[in-house]
C-alpha cells in the first residue's frame, strides 16, 4: 500500500510525499520505486497574481525496474518545467515514439493526453500559472501554443537556461530548488502584462470546478459575451466553455489518481457532473479511455504524477 502525508508549513510550502515500501508485479516483471516526494510552495508576493505554486518533485525508480510510463491528461493550468536529473520523453497522441524534451520546457494549453516515460530519476520543478499568467508572461496569444509547447531556452535565452541548471543541480534541499526558480522569475518580471479582470473571472472558473455559467463570467470580466469569448482565445488558448470542461474533467482525474478506492459516482457528484454521459465522453476526449480502464491502468502505476498536484 501507499502512505500518504500533507502537512502546511508556516512558510507557506505545503509537502506531501508517496511511499511504496513493497514490490509490484506489472505483466510479470517486477516494478520498484523507492519514493515519490513533492513539495507546495506559496510563490513570493510580487509573483502571486500570476503564479499559482511552485512544486517540487522528487522520484526515483531502481535501474533494475522497467521503464515508468504515466499518463498525463490535460490540466487548466499552463505550466513552466524544469527537468534537474533524467530529462523526460513523451509520447504525443496518436504518435508510436517516445521524443526526448529539452530540459526546460513552456506547455501551453493542452486537449489530448501524452503519456510520460519518467526514467531513473525524475527530480523536476513545475510552475503553475494562474489563468491569463502564462499570456502576460510570454504576451503572445495561447492559441498558438494550443497542444504544444516551447524549450525555455527559445523564450529566455539558452545562457540563462544553462546558468539556472547547474544552480539547481547544485542546490541540494528542495527549498533551495525552490529558491533558485523564484529568484529566476522574479527577474522575468519586466515582462509582465497588466493584470485584468478577465484573468480575475477565469481564476473563480477554476477555484469552483469549471462550475460558473459563461454569462457570469463575462460580466465578472466586464466583458461582452463576444468579447469575453475572443480575450479566452487570446489569453487561455481555447473557448471558455471548452476550458470550464478541462476544468472539472482534470479536478475528477487527480482525485481518481489520490483516490484509487473513491467510486466513480462519487468522484463524479464532487467534481459537478450530473450525467453518466458527459461523465464518460470528457474521460474518452481528454483521458484517451474510459474511466473504467483508466481505473485499471492507475492502479498498476507504482507512481502517479498529476494527484499530488493543487490547482
């Protein structure tokens, strides 16, 4: 079995970790991980308004254990990695090959799974942005970047990146990662775009769950319903409506990933579905399966990398 922990801290980081102190037979073979540790950081003020955490994870598999392969749905929240050990590959949708990432990688906004070959060692840095951040970051419309994504070295500069990863190989807690990453944001911060509702609108779309009609929204956005549709392409990278649905399907994914023994219908009613349907047609769309085998496929998993996660 796994244990589990999440604790608050009074300096604003919240930690967690996942043991498995027993094997696992995966189709006959043995598979290992020795632990799954991640860390919540509140980022500093001057970033909050467009940055929603910072985490911090740490995992590692024996070499004798065969490759560790984990789905990654869609989530609403665009994300800046830094890979610090074995960089990852991803299988794209529909593609056979596994394609190695550059060790800092921008993902815009995303609607078809990969799946995520994690190897040895998986010691990474994830910055979550908050709805609009990653637009005001980059000031580019997101729809360009729509199910795909940037080496960070293209958009900062391949001298920074370089300097920024011997910092955090040589930092050795997680706080220090997490210092290293902070510092380095806080210099982006000339590049910030002004704050508007809008932003404001979509951030109470994701706190309640995708659960927030479209006519509120817009009007919490000062917007037209048209206008309020064209600023989401611009700076979300698709429809609000199309995003409300990311939304709660991403918040029923993580819970099924923290929850294996949560029933369906359960995780269904928490995360505001009303109909077995569109319970079913989100998991085909975004999951690539039906809830019923994702079920069965998670629960093979000896390391699952979206439940740990707060949006």
């Amino acid at each position: 079995m796994y244990a589990t922990w999440m604790v608050v801290s009074k300096h604003g980081k919240r930690q967690g970790c996942l043991f498995k102190p027993i094997d696992r037979t995966l189709n006959g073979i043995i598979c290992i991980i020795a632990y799954m540790q991640s860390q919540f950081y509140i980022p500093h003020p001057q970033l909050q308004d467009f940055i929603q955490c910072i985490m911090v994870i740490d995992a590692q598999v024996p070499d004798t254990a065969e490759p560790v392969i984990a789905p990654y749905p869609p989530t609403p929240q665009n994300s800046l990695f830094f890979y610090i050990e074995d960089p990852i590959k991803v299988q794209f949708d529909g593609k056979e090959a596994f394609i190695q990432q550059p060790r800092s990688v921008i993902v815009g906004p995303q609607l078809t799974p990969v799946r995520i070959d994690v190897n040895q060692r998986h010691k990474a840095v994830r910055v979550g942005f908050h709805p609009g951040g990653l637009h005001r970051l980059l000031g580019i419309s997101l729809q360009e970047m729509l199910d795909d994504n940037y080496n960070a070295a293209d958009v900062f500069g391949p001298g920074v990146m370089e300097l920024l990863h011997q910092q955090l190989q040589e930092a050795a807690e997680m706080d220090a990662i997490k210092d290293v990453v902070e510092k380095f944001l806080l210099s982006q911060l000339n590049r910030i775009k002004p704050l508007q509702h809008f932003d404001r609108a979509m951030l109470q779309l994701v706190q309640h769950q995708g659960n927030y009609t479209i006519e509120k929204l817009a009007s919490l956005a000062c917007l037209s319903l048209r206008q309020f549709e064209r600023t989401c392409h611009q700076r979300i990278g698709m429809s609000p409506k199309l995003f409300a649905r990311i939304v709660r399907f991403s918040k029923a994914y993580r819970m099924r990933e923290q929850f294996l023994q949560m029933s369906w219908t359960k995780i269904a009613y928490e995360c505001g579905y009303f109909d077995q349907m569109h319970f079913i047609r989100d998991f085909k769309e975004f999951a690539g399966v039906t809830p019923r085998i994702l079920e069965k496929e998670l629960a093979q998993l000896p390391i699952r990398l979206q439940g740990p996660m707060q949006l």
